[in-house]
C-alpha cells in the first residue's frame, strides 16, 4: 500500500521553499495536498504542509471537519510523519491520529511520534512512553510495530523481544531501528531475507525480504559483500552465508545462516484476506479436501468433515461475485477460488448479503470443528466488510 510514496518525482523539485508559513493560506495548501488528482503534486503539496509544522495544522483539522478523516490521504499522514516538525499542534495532531481507532493511517501518525521521539525533552518522552506501549500488542501489526519503535527509540530495548505472531512487524520494526542509525539485532533481519513465502498467491516474504536488504545494504556501504561488483548472489544459500558474514564482522553480532523458507502448504485452491489498518489483518486459505490454514503464515490449521466442506464448496461456487466492489481506500477484502474463477477486492460495508452469510456458516463450521477462537476472529473481520 506505502511503496509508492517511495516514488520520486521531480515536481516536488520546483516547489516554492522559502514562502513564510504565516503569509500562506494553508486551508488551500490542505486542500491540494488531499484532493489534486496528479501523484506527484499530492505528494509535494503534503510535504510542504508537514514542513509547515503546527501553521497547517489548523487547516488540516478544519478540513476534517468539514470533510471527514476518510477523506485525508496516506501522502499526508506519511509525509507528516517524515517531518521532523515537532511543535505542540503537531504532536497534538499525531497523538489524536494514533489514538483514534477508526483512522485509516494511524500506524503513519504513530511511526511519526516514533521518530520525534528521541528529540523531544524528558517530560515530553514519558508521556509518549504509555503511549508507545499501549499499542504494543495492537490488531494492526503495522501499527505495534510502530509503537515498539517509538519505545525502542526511547532506549528501552526489551520491546525486541515482545511477542509476534507477524513476520513482517518483526521485520519491520528491527528495519525501521537501522534507518534511524542504531544497530539491533540482526538475525531476525537475516532470517527475513531467507523468507519466500506466499499467501494467496502475493510473494510476502520476498516483499518483506526487499524492504530489509535495502536498508542493510544502505548500512553494510562498501561491505556490502556485492559493493566491489556483481548484481546479484548466483544462489539464495550463497547470498544468506555472504551477508551472515559481513553483518557479522561489521556488528559484532554472532548470527546464524538461516535455512531458506518456503511454503509448506501445498494443494491450496482458495481462500481470502481481510486487511484493516484497523482492525488487522487476516488470512484463510484452503484445500480441496476441507484443510483450512490459517494466518499470512500458515501457523494454524482447521480440519472440516468432508460433508460440511463439500456443502460449504457447493453454497460458495454460486456466491455472486464478480469484479471489485466498492472504493477501496485501505480497508480492503480478498476473495479468490477457481470454478468458476473469482479474484475480487471488496471495500467495507461492500460485501453482498449471500457472501457474507457464507463467510458466517464457516465461521460456524470452523467453531464446531473446535477453533471458536478463529471463528471469532473471522467473524471480527466479517463484520467491517458486510453490507449494511
């Protein structure tokens, strides 16, 4: 969803630096930066409104007001987060965003009190340490990862070691450590490099493994073990015992190679995914024979009695869906299976009535299988994209 903020565009090279912040009408800057059409000129306008600190801010709050909060776009809270912008309005701003539950980008806003953490004066720090920890275990695994940052941050290293069911908030958070300078622990960084698996079908771990090279290789420079030439290792094996070596010998750390990661599942014909800044996210995927897997991961598994999964696969294959539907903004459903073919995106509140009450008849189907807690957790999910 965020890789394409990393897109440079030479628009923003052109845009005016040295206007004073109080002679600027920011309700029209606000404005641009939520509504132009063009990529490239969101994202400067955002910019220019982040460095503009708590001048813009009363524009960016009235026009929430007037518009709704949905209708802020992930340029600005991504930009906001990235300014170093630190003046009362501002943190005020990004404390309201990170506390509100129901804001799409609030794992932005909270990177971005992450971030200001470290330069902000000792009462100003404790009172963001609650903060930090009180979304430690959030249901956004984008969103803990942030706060374990800002705690991190704060020189409380314990926050490495809390619990993950994640791959990628662990990823994340140990990446997001080594772009601010400070040096963690690195086997988790290792391993995410050895780590090629899938869901549905979406390379998450190559995905994941890109992210964490690109910010080792930014650390290693010239000890990168590729900086003297070459593009690329001829092997994944050969790759993983080259960067053990040189993270190694630059951190002093003793690492371990790690045993390249693939899919263990095999046979899988379908499944779906919720994905909520909000809410978290969820993966089911299954067989043809009624084995249901579950997280981006795979950790969990449900057996269905093959009568209950034959019905279940006969009641979905008449399910009427077909194309996207809704406007997806961040929230979104995935639906995927064969016969007949079905790749669909569904926006909250979007899901049609005959969908949704299949989703819930597996719900109870996976409870009497003996997971009332995965039920419960897919009816969580189900509830954000029924229709209403």
């Amino acid at each position: 969803m965020l890789l394409f903020l990393a897109v440079a565009t030479p628009l923003i090279a052109f845009w005016p630096t040295s206007q004073d912040p109080a002679a600027t009408d920011w309700a029209k800057e606000v404005e641009r930066a939520c509504t132009t059409p063009r990529l490239g000129l969101r994202i400067a306008a955002s910019r220019k409104v982040a460095a503009a600190g708590d001048a813009a801010v009363p524009a960016i709050r009235a026009f929430v007001q007037q518009r709704g909060q949905d209708h802020l776009p992930v340029t600005l809270a991504e930009a906001m987060a990235d300014d170093p912008a630190n003046g009362p309005l501002t943190l005020q701003l990004l404390r309201d965003w990170a506390n509100d539950r129901a804001f799409y980008w609030r794992a932005s806003a909270m990177r971005g009190l992450a971030l200001r953490g470290p330069k902000l004066e000792k009462p100003q720090q404790d009172e963001l340490r609650p903060l930090f920890a009180s979304f430690h275990d959030d249901a956004a695994w984008l969103m803990r990862a942030h706060a374990r940052l800002g705690t991190v941050l704060l020189g409380d290293a314990a926050a490495y070691a809390l619990p993950e069911t994640d791959p990628r908030a662990r990823a994340r958070l140990h990446t997001q450590v080594l772009l601010r300078g400070i040096v963690p622990p690195l086997q988790p960084m290792l391993d995410a490099l050895a780590d090629q698996r899938s869901c549905l079908g979406i390379p998450w771990g190559q995905n994941t493994a890109a992210e964490v090279h690109k910010a080792l290789k930014n650390w290693l420079g010239e000890d990168h073990p590729l900086a003297k030439g070459g593009d690329a290792f001829p092997d994944v094996a050969t790759g993983l015992a080259a960067m053990r070596d040189a993270l190694a010998k630059k951190s002093g750390q003793e690492l371990v190679v790690p045993a390249v990661r693939t899919d263990t599942v095999t046979g899988v014909v379908g499944g779906f995914e919720f994905l909520s800044c909000k809410l978290g996210d969820q993966f089911v995927q299954w067989t043809n024979d009624g084995a249901l897997w579950f997280g981006i991961d795979a950790n969990a598994r449900v057996q269905l009695p093959a009568p209950v999964w034959d019905a279940l696969s006969k009641e979905r294959s008449a399910l009427p869906l077909a194309g996207n539907l809704g406007v997806v903004v961040c929230d979104s459903m995935r639906a995927k299976w064969p016969e007949p073919a079905v790749d669909v995106r569904v926006a909250p509140a979007a899901l049609p009535v005959p969908a949704a009450d299949w989703l819930k008849r597996l719900a109870a189907a996976i409870e009497e299988a003996g997971e009332p807690r995965l039920a419960a957790q897919l009816r969580t999910g189900l509830e954000q994209f029924a229709a209403r």
